[in-house]
C-alpha cells in the first residue's frame, strides 16, 4: 500500500501497480495521508503513468 518516507510531510510511495493505485483510491488511503482533497483529475493522471509503464 503506501510507505510513509524518513521524513514526515514529504510525500508518499504507492506500488507500482494499478491495483494497489485503485485500493488506495477507495479507501481515501492518499487524502488520508496528505490531509486533504485529492482531485479527481490526480487519479486519472496516476492510473495513466502506471498504465504507460506496462
């Protein structure tokens, strides 16, 4: 799922995978962990690199 990195407030790792991506979304799992409101637009943007890397 998400790791968080060494230092807090810096950002967030996801699986390279489009499954791991779609159960974060559902979960709200990235707006948890940034604290807020995460546009829809920013997924689809996610959904399409991890898809291109295939």
């Amino acid at each position: 799922m998400i790791e968080h990195g060494k230092l807090p407030g810096r950002g967030a790792y996801l699986c390279d995978n489009i499954e791991c991506l779609e159960k974060a979304i559902k979960s709200k799992r990235i707006e948890k962990n940034f604290e807020m409101k995460i546009e829809e637009e920013i997924y689809e943007n996610l959904r399409g690199v991890m898809i291109d890397k295939k």
